[in-house]
C-alpha cells in the first residue's frame, strides 16, 4: 500500500515555494533587483523614470540632490543621505551609493533584514 504523505507533502513543499516566490518577486523598468523575503537591494537607473516592485509595493527613485536621494516606497516619500537610512511606513530606506549613473538602496521591511 503507497501512502498519500509523500504527495501531500510535496503540494505543501511546492505551496511554500510559489509563496516565498512570490514574496520575493521583484524587478521594474530602469532597476537591478535583488530581494530576499524580507529586503531588496534596488540600483536605480539616474536618468529615467526608474521603479521596482519589490516586497509586494512599489519603489521609485523621485529625486536625487548632492548626497541625498529622494524615494518614494509603498506610498510613503523619504530623503536620505549616502549612508544614512530612515523608516517610511512598513520600510527602512538606506541609501547605499549615489553614483553619476545610479543609486543603490536597500529596503526592508521595518524589523526585517
């Protein structure tokens, strides 16, 4: 007699897969993604119309002026310096690196990595 565990634990398996798939899906026009289930590291594009959908929300670069980028994530409008990180909601920006061509970002959900 086969039992039916191995299927159903294979449904389960593959259920928790698409989930943390989907919690991780993250990319946009103008961007370089890199996302974890509870972070994504964003390289904007300077330039253009530059957005990512990352962590279920969507992340765009609205400005940037001397050492400070201005960012918009799940709504919520924050300027930070090189260096420096501030909460917006749910998120914690940091501003990574502000280059000629580009602008790093880590987001993470607040209390996340």
């Amino acid at each position: 007699m086969v039992s039916p565990h191995p299927l159903r634990l294979s449904g389960a398996a593959l259920g928790a897969g698409l989930l943390i798939a989907g919690l991780t899906g993250c990319g946009g026009s103008g961007t370089d993604t890199q996302c974890s289930t509870t972070s994504c590291t964003v390289t904007f594009d300077r330039g253009v119309d530059a957005e990512a959908s990352i962590l279920g929300v969507s992340a765009e670069l609205v400005r940037v002026r001397d050492q400070q980028a201005t960012l918009r994530v799940a709504g919520q409008t924050v300027t930070v310096p090189v260096g420096g990180s501030k909460q917006g909601g749910d998120f914690t920006v940091a501003v990574r690196e502000i280059t000629a061509d580009s602008v790093v970002v880590k987001v993470a959900l607040a209390g996340g990595g």
